[in-house]
C-alpha cells in the first residue's frame, strides 16, 4: 500500500500478458496485488 495515496499497485484488469499496464487502485488484495521481489 502506498502510504501517501492509500492505494495498492496493481495489474489492470487483471491482465496476465507482457507488459499490462500496472496502475495504483483501491486496496482488495487480489492475486493482481501480490507482489514478490525479483532480482534481476
């Protein structure tokens, strides 16, 4: 969750394709508001 705005990143439209847009929205916790680190 994003402290200043109160919003969770997510993938729009829970969209599973390469380069989906990610945007900030309302908190649910859905698996499109998982997140993992990755090192790359």
């Amino acid at each position: 969750m994003n402290l200043n705005s109160g919003m969770c990143l997510e993938i729009a439209d829970w969209r599973t394709d390469n380069g989906a847009p990610a945007r900030l929205w309302d908190c649910h916790y859905g698996a499109n508001q998982q997140w993992s680190p990755w090192r790359v």
